[in-house]
C-alpha cells in the first residue's frame, strides 16, 4: 500500500560560486512544492528580479499548483511519485570544478510553500540597485509569501532596508538571523516581520538604543532577542536590559539567557 505521507522538496546549492539569480522563463517548471532553499556560501550580491515577471510567474504558479491538487486526487497511484524532493544540481554544475572563478546565474521560480530559506555567507551589501527602477531588491522574497525561516548571516550588510524594504511583508516569518554583519540599525524591522519569534543578530555594530532596542517597539510576538559577540556595544549602555525589557515584554531570553525582571 502506497504511503500517505510525503517528503519535504529541498533545494541544496552550497558553495557554488552562484553569482546572481533570474526569474524563470514560461517553460520553466514551477517547483511550488519546495519548503527549503540552502544557498549558503556563493557570490550573491543582490536579490533582484523584475517586478513584472514576478507577478506573472505567481500567477502561473497558482494555477499550476492547482492543477497538481487535481492530478493527486484523481489519480492514488501516483502518490509515490507526485511529490519528489528537487534535483540538488544540474548536469552543467556538477561538471564544473567547484573552484571555478566563473559565477554562476540560478533561474528561480515562484515558492508558494517555502517555509526556509538560507542566504548565509554571500554578499549582499550590494543589494540596494538604485540604477534601475524596474528592480526592487525584495523580489526575492517576494515570491516566498509563506516565509517561516531566513538566513541572512554574515552578508556584509550595513543595513536591512535594501533587503527588508517597507513594501516587503513576511507576515509568517518566525526566526530571522542577521548574525555577523555590519549592522547599525534595525530600521523596517518591525514592518516587514510583524510576527518575527526569534531574532538573531550576534556581531553587528549596534551602538545607540533607539537603533537596537527602540526599533523593536511594536513587534508583539517576539520572544527571542540576541546581541551578544563582539561589535554590538550597545549592549553596556547603562539601562540597555531593563529597557528592552519595557519594549518588548513578552520577551523570554536576551543575548542567549533567560529573562529575569529587575
């Protein structure tokens, strides 16, 4: 008897000197069934996909997903293979040398179940393309409306705002790693993730409280903070504790310990 149950499609592409990502042509096949992406470790300097693609794509997405649900209750033999996890490279990259100096572009589709998403080690400081107004660095994420999970460690990134734009709203994004980056600010944080759980933002170069602390206000389901690691000075500013504590006061661990009210 076939088993109900289905694998989880994960998308893996570490370490592959990917350089930039652009959005699928119409004979792409929609993979809308992938929950995890790792691109950990490549040469990503932006995010961006024009805007109109991404609108069509999503259109296409949903009704090839629909499609699929019919497919699946027409047909129970095809349980086994209706739902497979993706193919982790194509032929053309496996083929390459994994030292070659030659980046790689990744064509991407619309994820309407993707729930984690790993962008750790790449370089997104260059994300913000100001050059050309038919680009918004959010496509990304844009076409990931289900978000639970998202990496964005060690990117070089100054700021959130070319990534986690006021127009960008993750409203299911739990946990958020901005760890190991050159962070100031915190600014969009709260408009962008309005139900973010669990922060991580370890080494950055958080100094004043109204950048670090204040930017927390209003984020009513947060439970997690951490600033801990070196660079984030803001963390022996006289009342720094109890005033995090103020903001956000359902807090439960800060900088990697239990909360203990003052």
């Amino acid at each position: 008897m076939p088993s109900t149950t289905t694998p989880s499609p994960y998308l893996l592409l570490t370490d592959q000197n990917i350089g930039s990502l652009c959005a699928p042509t119409t004979a792409d096949k929609f993979h809308i069934d992938l929950k995890t992406i790792n691109l950990h470790s490549n040469q990503l300097r932006c995010l961006d996909i024009d805007v109109e693609i991404i609108k069509n794509i999503a259109n296409n997405a949903l009704i090839e997903r629909r499609k699929r649900k019919d497919d699946f209750r027409d047909d129970n033999s095809s349980n086994d293979i209706a739902f497979k996890p993706i193919p982790i490279m194509t032929p053309s990259m496996k083929s390459k040398p994994k030292s070659s100096s030659k980046t790689k572009r990744l064509r991407l589709p619309c994820f309407p179940v993707l729930n984690s998403l790993n962008l750790s080690s790449n370089d997104l400081s260059g994300a913000a393309n100001v050059n050309n107004p038919n680009l918004t660095t959010a496509s990304l994420l844009s076409l990931c409306p289900n978000l639970c999970e998202l990496n964005l460690a060690a990117n070089n990134l100054c700021s959130v705002s070319p990534i986690l734009t006021t127009t960008t709203i993750l409203p299911n994004l739990r946990e958020l790693d901005l760890s190991y980056n050159n962070l100031e600010s915190l600014e969009n944080l709260p408009l962008s993730t309005p139900n973010l759980v669990v922060l991580h933002c370890k080494s950055n170069k958080l100094s004043t409280l109204h950048d670090s602390v204040l930017a927390l206000s209003g984020m009513a389901s947060l439970e997690s903070v951490d600033y801990s690691g070196d660079g984030n000075s803001v963390r022996n500013v006289e009342g720094y504790h109890d005033l995090i504590c103020s903001v956000v006061k359902q807090l439960k661990m800060l900088d990697g310990r239990d909360v203990i009210m003052r």
